[in-house]
C-alpha cells in the first residue's frame, strides 16, 4: 500500500434519491432508473473513483401531492436492500448503504436484513436512517399518519437503540443473548439469528438538519449529512454537531459529516454557469414547477400556463395538512407572506411561473466550475474542519458520476486530500471511523 497522506482526508458518497427534481431521468440520453443494468454500470464507476460509498434512497409507496398520486418521480425501483445485495456481488470495496425507515419498519426484521447486507458484502453495508409522518407512506401499514413530526425521532432513538444491542447480542462466533424492549413505542425479545461481520454492525448514516434530527445524529450516526453546504452553514452546523456529540461521550472523530452536494462541471467557468442553467431548467420543467406552487396556494393550479404569469388567485388561508404535502413543513409555514415576496419579484423581474420556480424551489447545484475551482474549494473545506467530503446527488447519469470520477478526483488527489487506493476493506476502513469492540478482524 501507498504511503497514507498526512493532510485529512475527503470522504464521498453518492445518493441516489429516486425521488425529486434534482435527477434529470427524462432527458432522452438518460439510462434507465429502474434496471439493475444502470446501477451496476453506475456504482463499477463509484468504485473505480474510490468512492467510500454508494447510497440508495428508498420510498415504501409512490409518493402524492395534495391527495394526488405525484406522477413526476421515478416509480418502481426494487428494495433497497435487495438491490444493495446485487450490487454487492458485482463490487469489491464499495460501501452499500440501504435508506430504510424506523417509522414503519420493526427492530428485530430490520437488523436482521441490515446483518444480512453486511455480512454477504463482507463488511461493506450501511443503514440511512430515516424517519417519515407521510400519511400516504402509513396507509401502506393501517397507521396513515402514525406519529406527530418530532415523535417520529423518539421512535427513531429507541428503534436505533434496540437495533445497535441486537447487533451486539452475538459475535461471529458466539451464541444470541436474548434482547427485550418494552417502551411506549418499541416492543419485542428478539434473538440475533445473523453473525457480526468483519466491521462489527452496519455503518449509521443520518440526514440531521432539524433539532431532533441533529439529536439523533449526534447519539447514534457514524457519518451524517445536511442541506448546509454553503461554507458559512457548513462551519456552523460543524460546530453545533460536534457540541452536540460531546454531550453524549462521544469524540469528534467518531462522526464523519457530509453535507449533500450537486457538481456541475466544465473546462471554464463560463461553460459551468451555462450548464448549470440548462439543468436548472431541465429539472423545474412546467408540470413540477406546478406542483411546487400547488402546495403553497393549496389548490390545483393545472389550468395555468407555467409560462405565464403567477396564479391570479389568492392562496387557501389554511395550512396545508402536514402530513399530505411534499415539502417541509418549515417551507409552509408563513405562506401567504411568502407568496407576496414572490409576486413582487416576479414582477421586478418579468418572471413567468416557472422562471420564479427555478429561482425559488430549493434543488440549486452546490459546486459549478472547473475540477481545478472546485478541488481547491473541497480542499478548503476539509482542512479547515468544515466537512469531512460530501455526498453527491447527482443530476444527470452518467454524466455526472465520470465527470467526478475522470476530472475532480485527478485533482483532490494531485492536492493530497483524496486517496489513490482503498483503505481496506470495509466501509468503516474507508470511512477512517474506530473499530467498534463487536468487529472482528477483515
């Protein structure tokens, strides 16, 4: 092996949401988001990139809008876990990490299909852990909308709690130790049936950005990412979570933070500006920038030309129900002030609708320029303790996947701040995080 780099080291990943306007799935060159085919093709090219891992989102039911199947998404897509399981077969150092939800998933099921991943990847799986108040997601299990917004973090702790001493009742060895729960959320006794695999238990990922969910991160994630890419968020939100982590015994170094990014790429930066144009107005085509103003005037808006002016109605007084809409609930909250900011920019600036919704609806790249800028900018970032790397979104595939691969990561490597090999085999070694107690020797 090569000499490690003295200088700390940039961490990625690379989420594969599925859902959302930031992947471009109808431009006419774009693979399949349903084959395996493109999967395999996508995570081989991670993997020659020394990518530390691959992340497949995961949605239990197509998602709706206002009450309404939201037909704009990619639908279709297979478990998560058992398309990771696939992927592992075809790879050799990648880590796979699986996003499964703690609202309607059960402790003792979930742990055991996590194990699984992890020990037929030989160490290499994760768990993103999520959390959902969707009612359409809980009509699939005879809850609908189960659990008020920050009740979903009080089950996810004793969810994750329980999972964590499953996975800690047997060694590679050793026989189960029973395992009992009995709190006002999670209920069972449970034996481990699946042996610990060579990193211990599956790395935790968490997208941490709210209080609760910054809580959570901070007593049980391995590596958590966040919206704070912008340099003076990410130094904040750094700070606040490393606080956070000492409340809890835990040292800054076992906690790995990747804000969420989107790269657009080129050989100037002029041609970056532009390419980042033309994706911006592929992802807020006319029908999505509809949808996204229905869920703030409460109504439907398809009558209206998404080239023409803003709706001339008023907006519905009443708050949308929480559980119905697809944006955060903090995006809801003052609408009606937030719809009159909107006019009066639209109308300083000759905006139509969806001009406005490329301006306004959250989805903007992150980085735009050329591999040179942006390495030295993701330099800045990790050597100042800013972010440990980022987890990219990617917008267009292949696309943006080889544009990292082939022309960034040249350069972050030429900079000392990203490797030239793995280094191990387990996603824990990649990520540089302490070996648990629970893991045995790779």
């Amino acid at each position: 092996m090569t000499e490690p780099s003295t200088r700390p080291q940039l961490h990625l990943g690379l989420f594969y949401a599925g859902v959302g306007p930031q992947l471009v799935w109808t431009d006419p060159d774009a693979p399949s988001h349903t084959a395996i085919e493109t999967f395999v093709d996508v995570v081989r090219a991670l993997e020659r990139g020394l990518f530390d891992a691959f992340f497949l989102g995961e949605g239990l039911r197509v998602r709706e809008n206002r009450g309404r199947i939201f037909d704009l998404d990619v639908a279709g897509r297979p478990d998560a876990i058992t398309q990771l399981s696939a992927l592992a077969a075809v790879t050799d150092r990648i880590g796979l990490v699986a996003t499964q939800n703690t609202t309607y998933n059960y402790p003792a099921d979930l742990a055991r299909r996590l194990a699984s991943l992890d020990l037929l990847s030989e160490g290499r799986a994760g768990w993103n852990i999520v959390t959902t108040d969707n009612a359409w997601t809980g009509a699939n299990f005879r809850h609908g909308g189960w659990l008020e917004h920050e009740r979903r973090y009080d089950r996810a702790g004793q969810f994750v709690d329980t999972a964590k001493e499953l996975w800690a009742s047997r060694d590679a060895d050793g026989p189960a130790r029973p395992v009992e729960r009995e709190t006002d959320l999670v209920r069972l006794r449970a034996l481990a049936t699946v042996p610990a695999g060579p990193q211990g238990r599956p790395v935790l990922f968490q997208a941490g950005d709210s209080d609760g969910g910054r809580e959570l991160a901070a007593r049980h994630a391995d590596v958590v990412f966040s919206n704070n890419t912008e340099y003076g968020k990410a130094v904040a939100y750094a700070a606040d979570l490393r606080e956070r982590l000492a409340r809890y015994g835990r040292s800054p170094d076992s906690l790995r933070i990747l804000p969420g990014a989107s790269v657009i790429l080129a050989d100037t930066a002029r041609e970056a500006a532009e390419k980042a144009r033309w994706m911006r107005t592929e992802q807020v085509n006319g029908p999505r920038a509809l949808a996204f103003f229905e869920q703030y005037w409460g109504t439907d808006l398809s009558g209206y030309d998404p080239d023409g002016p803003l709706p001339d109605i008023e907006p519905s007084e009443a708050e949308l129900d929480p559980s119905r809409g697809t944006i955060a609930i903090a995006q809801r909250t003052g609408k009606l002030a937030q719809i009159r900011k909107w006019r009066e920019l639209a109308a300083e600036r000759g905006l139509s609708l969806r001009e406005l919704a490329t301006e306004v609806a959250p989805g903007h790249p992150s980085f735009v320029g050329t591999p040179s800028s942006v390495a030295d900018e993701w330099t800045r970032y990790v050597t100042t303790g800013a972010a440990d790397g980022f987890n990219i979104v990617p917008d267009l595939l292949p696309t943006s996947v080889t544009d990292i691969v082939d022309k960034l990561v040249p350069e972050l490597q030429s900079r000392g701040v990203y490797p030239t090999e793995y280094r191990g085999t387990t996603l824990r070694e990649h990520l540089q995080l302490p070996p648990l107690p629970t893991a045995r020797p790779s």
